[in-house]
C-alpha cells in the first residue's frame, strides 16, 4: 500500500504504538515476543499490517514507531524501512497514557505544529480504504476545530 491521502498536510503524523508486552494474551503473546510482532491472522505480523493501513495515509517519513529498546530488533526485521530517527524508544514502560504523552511530546520535538494520530500495532483494520477515510475525517475535524480537541 503507498501513500495515497492527499488531504493530510506537512503537519500530519502518525504514531504507531507498539511497545507493549502483549501479557493478556498469554501464553500466545509473551514479553519476549508480544502480539505485535507476530503472524496470528495471515502473513503478516500486527504491526507489519498496521504500518501498511497507516501508511496508505501518510508519507513513510511521518510515520513513527514508539517501542522500547528492548523490541527494536522485531521492528527491524518486520519494517526494515522505517529509519532509525522515526523509533520513538520508551525510556521506560509506564503504560498507555505516559506512552502517549511521550510519542507526542517526541513528534512535537520535531515539529511544534504536529497534528498527532496514534494508531495501536495491535487492532487489525480490514478495510484500508474506509479506514483511509475515517483518518482523513479525524484530521480535517482537528483543523476544523482546534479548539474542542
């Protein structure tokens, strides 16, 4: 899937969250391999499908990856595409809402004017072209409406 989202601008970015050890899905997913990094439905992994879904939307160099140092190697041997400088590496697991506050904090870093939109590695999205859309609404109605966000 290429990029093919034309009202998405310079100041879009997508974050794919995919730091988690995946426990709750034990004994399937375990800390040294979380859900994210495997095939459980097709070929590809979680991740490698959420990567292809976010990026039908946005270019490949505003597509981030927040993992933890520890989880490094499965994003290199799954997207060996994404560089080094859009890893966004957790100093530390704190869960879901610091994990969000630093991959924003990280993106904005880069770019004060950053719309942000965080995509879980682990949900699975069947229809890239509805998904395409709903993307494109959610980032149209954050311009339209600065301030109700």
């Amino acid at each position: 899937m290429s990029h093919t989202n034309t009202t998405l601008d310079s100041h879009d970015y997508a974050v794919i969250i995919a730091g988690g050890a995946g426990t709750r899905l034990w004994p399937v997913s375990r800390k040294s391999k979380p859900k994210q990094y495997q095939r459980l439905i097709g070929t590809e992994t979680l991740l490698q499908h959420m990567y292809a879904q976010v990026s039908g939307s946005f270019p490949p160099e505003r597509i981030f990856i927040q993992t933890s140092a520890e989880y490094v190697h499965f994003i290199s041997e799954q997207l060996p595409q994404v560089p080094d400088e859009n890893l966004v590496l957790e100093p530390e697991a704190r869960d879901t809402a610091p994990a969000l506050a630093f991959a924003t904090i990280a993106v904005l870093a880069r770019d004060p004017e950053a719309n942000i939109g965080i995509f879980y590695s682990d949900h699975l999205i069947e229809s890239g072209t509805e998904f395409g859309t709903a993307v494109s609404s959610a980032f149209d109605a954050v311009k339209k409406y600065p301030a109700h966000i």
